[in-house]
C-alpha cells in the first residue's frame, strides 16, 4: 500500500509546494513536508527520511535530503504549516460536502508511565484513559470538513462547538449524546446546520434555564410517539458512517495506527494525525479513482 500510495503523495506535494518556496534557504518546505510525510507513512520519525539508505530503490524523492536538525527546527514553522493547510484544502476540495456531516471523537491513548506532560487523563473508549483525542467533522470528502487534535482531559463539547463554527454550507450534523448542548445547538444552527443527538431525558427541553430552539426541533425530531415523523430517527441511523470513516483510515498499511512511541507531545502527535489524514484522503481518492483531480 505504502509504494501504491507514495507517488500520488509526492506529486502532490510537489506540485502544491511550488506556490510556497521561500528565500535563502537550501531547503525548500516541499523537501520538508515530503520527508515528514514519508516517515508517518513509513511508521517512522521524519529523521528516518534524512538517510538516503532508508529510501529504498524509490526516484521519487528530493534529491538532496535535509539534515535532522532542519527538520527539527523548521518542521513546524509557520511557512511549512501553510504548505500542509494547502494540501489538506486541495484533497479536501475534489468533492463537494454531503448534506449530512458526523461529529465525534477518536482516542489517541499513550502508555500508563509516558511522561507526556500534554498527555491528560479523560474518556477514551469506554474506560477513562491517558492520552489525546481527535475531533472531527467528516461530510462523505476525503478530508474532515474540520478536526482538531486536544489532550483527552478537553471537553467534547468544548472542541465541538470550535468545529462548527469552521463549518459551511448547510445540512444536517449527527452526533452521540455527549454533544447534547444548547450552545452546541445554536452554534451549529449559525453555521447552517441542524444538530442530531439522541436525547433520552423524557423532560428534555422543559427546564426554566435556556433551552435551544434547534434543541427543541431535535428533540421534536427524535420523538418515538405514534403519528410522530419517522424523518428524525431514520436520519441519525445514518451515523454509522462515522465509524466506518475512522475504521476505514486505520484498516490499512500506513494508516492511523495508534500513536507510535516516538509521536509525543502535542505538536509531534498533531503533524502525526495530520499526516495520516492526508495519506488517507489520498488512498480514498485512489480507490474511488478520483487521483486525476489532483492533477
């Protein structure tokens, strides 16, 4: 999969890079973008991709490497993380959004005696964990329509609501029951969505605090009483989708595995999961036959 996936990948990077070359430098972001994302789809640290060796028999590759220093010091500056926000637009952009978006989270845990200062203590599957969490918004594209990465001790909700208010279009987001919020409500309703969630509360929305307007149409929406519309709950069966999504970006060579040991730390585990991201859009064009549009 690794040598299907890699001259898409490269392409790719080569063609976006051209519009973010920088002055007096030996080594341009497209060479450093292209070493880092040869490592995370390779499972190894992005210094791996300074030794000519570690390249196999592969021409495409920059022909002169950067150093491990370099990557350490310019990976994540600002001028490559323009060069990475590109590529993310530009596979994100070979389809138009669907009607219906998902929102949830993936653990990312870490071992018990890591000492991951970023690595917080929260929900993970089922059972409270160690570790990080991605957040996201997948609409049917090959990207999320918005993600982030936090500790595991950050709020869903709180991650949420910046998610939807990145969001645009319009449509329909299903959610579990942990994103059951007024405010979430709202924010996703300014941003042209109508939030999904199963509300088992048989009060729900007849409290004196605030109640959400979009709140109160979900809760309409989700009635299991006869003569109620079955539009609702024919719709949030929908959801699924989203596990199949995370389940399609780990079920593959090179793809989100969980978090090696040399992924610690906010920044790394970030351009980690980024990465993955990218690789996975690209396989997902591939398989859809959709590589063309990249061109």
């Amino acid at each position: 999969m690794e040598r299907e996936l890699w001259p898409v990948l490269y392409r790719l990077v080569r063609e976006v890079g051209r519009d973010f070359s920088q002055k007096y430098v030996q080594i341009q972001p497209w060479v450093l973008v292209a070493c880092s994302l040869w490592g995370i789809l390779h499972d190894r640290p992005a210094q791996g991709a300074c030794e000519q060796a570690n390249w196999g028999k592969t021409t495409l590759r920059p022909w002169k490497l950067p150093s491990p220093s370099t990557i350490s010091r310019r990976a994540y500056g600002v001028g490559v993380g323009m060069l990475w926000r590109a590529l993310e637009v530009r596979l994100r952009d070979c389809r138009e959004p669907a009607l219906i978006a998902f929102l949830d989270g993936k653990p990312l845990p870490v071992g018990g005696y890591s000492k991951d200062e970023d690595a917080g203590y929260g929900r993970g599957a089922g059972t409270m964990d160690r570790g990080y969490k991605l957040h996201t918004v997948w609409a049917d594209r090959a990207m999320p329509e918005a993600w982030e990465v936090t500790s595991l001790k950050v709020g869903e909700t709180t991650v949420a609501g910046e998610l939807l208010e990145r969001l645009e279009g319009g449509g329909y987001v299903l959610a579990d029951g942990n994103y059951d919020s007024s405010p979430l409500f709202d924010q996703a309703a300014a941003a042209g969505y109508q939030l999904v969630a199963p509300i088992g509360h048989p009060n729900a929305g007849k409290g004196h605090h605030y109640q959400s307007p979009h709140r109160r149409r979900c809760i309409e929406m989700m009635k299991k009483d006869e003569g109620t519309s079955q539009f609702g709950r024919t719709l949030y069966k929908m959801r699924t989708a989203i596990e199949r999504s995370y389940g399609n970006a780990t079920s593959f060579a090179g793809g989100m595995a969980p978090l090696p040991n040399w992924a610690r730390r906010l920044k790394r585990v970030r351009f980690w999961v980024w990465g993955k991201l990218l690789i996975n859009a690209v396989r997902i064009l591939r398989n859809k036959g959709l590589t063309s549009s990249l061109q």
